[in-house]
C-alpha cells in the first residue's frame, strides 16, 4: 500500500462508496425505522449514480446548480452570456 503526501487529498471511502452516503446508514442505525431505512438506500443509490456517472459529491453539486439555473444568468449582461460547450 502506497502512503504517501499526495494521496492526502482523495476522498474518504467506506466499501464501494463514498464515506458521506454512509451517513444515512449511521441514522438507520440510530433510529431504525422503515423510512429510515428507505431514506439510507435511496441516498446510496443516489451517491451510486453519481459514481456511475463519474462525478464526485462535490461535483454533482455543481452540475445540479448548473441545471437549476440554466442558460439564462440575469445578474449577467446579454453581450456576457456564456454558451455551453460539451468538451466530451
């Protein structure tokens, strides 16, 4: 196993997913009722999605606050606006 400085920076992992999903599951624990448990899988799935699709929680952050907005930026002049360019 490589320890080293750099590897400082990569997200926490709890098994396959990241360590924040598991945060739903500690509350299953805690107050183990059926929505509970619901609400713990569906956060899973969630964060699973987001895996499949290869963003990071902090990223899918991102992109859903790009979606909500859209292409119209109001605080933003017409000759400002930006365009959207798939890079992928």
């Amino acid at each position: 196993m490589d320890l080293h400085w750099r590897n400082s920076q990569k997200p926490a992992r709890f098994f396959a997913l990241d360590a924040r999903a598991f945060t739903a599951i500690f509350i299953f624990l805690v107050h183990a009722r059926l929505w509970t448990f619901v609400l713990a899988l569906a956060v899973m799935v969630v964060f699973w999605i987001f895996e499949r699709r290869g963003l990071t929680f902090e990223a899918a952050l991102r992109a859903g606050r790009a979606w909500i907005v859209g292409r119209n930026r109001p605080a933003t002049l017409g000759t400002h606006k930006r365009h959207w360019i798939d890079f992928g």
